[in-house]
C-alpha cells in the first residue's frame, strides 16, 4: 500500500511540474515565437492566440504523456521518461530557426526528432524489462528515492527544452514587436525595441519600421546597437525582413521614405551624401532630429568643403569631449587592455552610446 501511495504522489509531482513549466514557458517566454510560428505556417490565415495557446498545447502535452504511461506502466524510478515524447513535441514547436522569413523553419529537428524517438523506444524497453526486478525503498514522500530520481530526470529533459529551442534573443525580441505592430500597439513595439541589448539585420530593421511609424527614426534610431551598414534597412528574405509585417508597405517605406533613406546614408557613414540630400526634405532653419544633428557636426568636422554650414555650439562641445575621449582610448595599444582603458570604453558608451559620433567611430 505505502509503494502505490509513493508512487502516487511522484506521478502528481511530475505532473505539476511539467504541466507549470510548460505553461509559464509558452505563455511567458515563446508566446510571440508561436504566433510567428501559426502566422508563417498558416500563410497568415489564422491567428495564435498566447493564452489559449498555451493552456491547450499543455493539456495537449499532459494527454500524450498519459497515453504513454498508460502503454509503459513505468511507475517506478523511470517514470519521468513517459514525459519525453512530450517534452521532444515541446522542443519541436518551439525551435523554429531565426533564419526564417517566408516559411516554417525547424533546422535539423526534422531528422532529430526521429532518431530520439528510437533512444526513448529503447529506454523504455530496458525499463520495462528490469522494472520488476527493482527493489522497493522504505522512504516516502518528497523524501523518497524514487521521488527525487524522477524529479532529476524531469530537470535534465526540461533542461533540454532550453538548450535546443529557440532562445535567440534578438528573434525573440522582433517577433515581440511584429506582434505588438500587428496589434497598432506602436508605442510598446518601440519600447521593446529600445531596450535590446543585442541585435541582428532583421530586428534592427524591424526597430526602424517601427520608429518611422511614429516619425521618430532620426531622433530614437542610434540610441540601441544597430547592424552596421544599409543592409539592415534594404528590405531583403535573405539579410533584413520582417515575419509578419504587410510586406507591399514595409518595401515601399524602406525603398521611398525619406528617413529610411537619409538613415541609409548614415549607417553607411557617406556622410557627403546625406548632408546634401539632407536639405530637400528638412528646413535647416527649424530644430532637426537629434541624430540628424549629431551627423552634421560629425560632417562639418570631417568635410574639408562641407555643402552646408551647420552650427551648434552645444553639440559641438559635446563632439569634442566625446572624440578627446576617443583618442585617449585609441591611444592605448591594440594588444595592451589596461583598467584604466577599460574605465575609458565603459564612460564612452555610457555617456555616448546613444549617439550616432558613438556609432561612427565604432564602425570605422
């Protein structure tokens, strides 16, 4: 009686965990990553939905693995392993490739998935076979043997969901704001955007969409690490797209809008040609964008014959502090890393990281 009450309660357990994990990793971590996922496998026909979502495929998850025991009765220190097929299913459905654009991409899952579906076949079988003949402990409840086995084996495969599934940072964070973008909520898709610490073509792409929908892409767009060069702003399935954005109107803003292409010219660094272009769209005698600004004191510093005379003394000051800063950086040898050097880089992206002088001089 007291072996069926163990068992009992460590089923329960592993039960409860998964079923929490599962939920709180869909619904909290992978919600956007599964309504890219519905979005791209459905052609866009039909819409995820965060909360259902998550609810249903746990159910779903916890129905499978009650299928499997009730086929393995494996009821002992091997019971965690009837949570594997859904904790693969887990994995697979959340492991869609950062590379995709047009397509459900899962990389090497479709070959993976069978040949671990053959070990767990396997492990089964070898648990099935020796389970009778394993002795029965003494101990009971949270401090049974049995209970603390399974448990580990619960942690070492939940484990595996956050190694092999997409946990890709900057993929999480364009699809939070695709998502966001797709519901009008253009506010919070541009705060997500402004807090990343990491970046990639696509996201930096997706962030200047998104800032151009509020008209603040020369004012906010250099304030967050952006791919250098203007690729990142080119429209392209292969370097720089959106997931779910309408694609006619993200191609026809990247190739005709004035800010995507003065934007262009600075991530390029042609400087010449933005400041010429610069005076057809904007009235110099009106207050500019701050990174416009910023890159006309850049260019009339660099420029022996600038096209425009721009002037302001406040930002200039700024400029010189910021480039003397620079050169005391510079000045340290490439193959020599001092405290001081390091206190010197960790000030100038401090004080200047949001600056266009800070990207300038960094992609030189």
């Amino acid at each position: 009686m007291n072996s069926k009450v163990n068992s009992f309660t460590m089923r329960l357990m592993c039960r409860i965990v998964f079923a929490v994990f599962t939920f709180c990793y869909l619904y909290f971590y992978q919600a956007d990553v599964m309504v890219v996922s519905q979005h791209l496998a459905s052609g866009g026909q039909t819409h995820y939905v965060p909360l259902a979502g998550a609810v249903l495929i746990t159910m779903a998850l916890l129905l499978l693995q009650a299928v499997v025991y009730k086929l393995t009765r494996l009821y002992k220190r091997t019971h965690a392993l009837t949570y594997m097929p859904s904790v693969l299913v887990l994995i697979f459905i959340t492991s869609i490739s950062p590379q995709v654009s047009t397509s459900i991409d899962v990389g090497g899952w479709w070959i993976a998935f069978p040949v671990v579906l053959a070990v767990f076949a396997v492990l089964v079988y070898l648990s099935v076979t020796y389970q009778p003949l394993t002795p029965e402990v003494k101990s009971s409840g949270f401090t049974s043997h049995v209970m603390w086995v399974n448990l580990l084996l619960m942690f070492m495969m939940l484990l595996c969901v956050a190694l092999f599934a997409n946990t890709d940072e900057p993929f999480h964070r364009q699809a939070r704001m695709e998502h966001l973008l797709t519901e009008q909520k253009v506010d919070e898709a541009i705060a997500v955007g402004q807090q990343a610490e990491q970046t990639s073509p696509s996201l930096t792409f997706v962030r200047a969409y998104a800032l151009t929908l509020n008209r603040q892409l020369g004012e906010k767009f250099f304030e967050t690490p952006v791919s250098p060069g203007s690729a990142s702003l080119t429209y392209d399935s292969l370097h720089a797209h959106s997931l779910m954005l309408p694609k006619a109107r993200v191609q026809k803003i990247s190739r005709k809008g004035v800010d995507f292409v003065l934007t262009k010219f600075l991530l390029d660094r042609k400087l010449e040609e933005f400041a010429t272009m610069l005076p057809k769209y904007y009235d110099l005698s009106k207050p500019l964008p701050k990174h416009y600004r910023e890159a006309l004191v850049v260019y009339v510093h660099v420029s022996r014959h600038p096209v425009l005379n721009f002037r302001n003394h406040q930002l200039e000051k700024e400029y010189d502090d910021f480039i003397q800063l620079r050169r005391q950086i510079k000045s340290v040898q490439a193959d020599v890393t001092t405290g001081e050097d390091n206190a010197r880089r960790m000030v100038l992206k401090q004080k200047y990281g949001k600056t266009y002088w800070y990207y300038y001089e960094m992609t030189a």
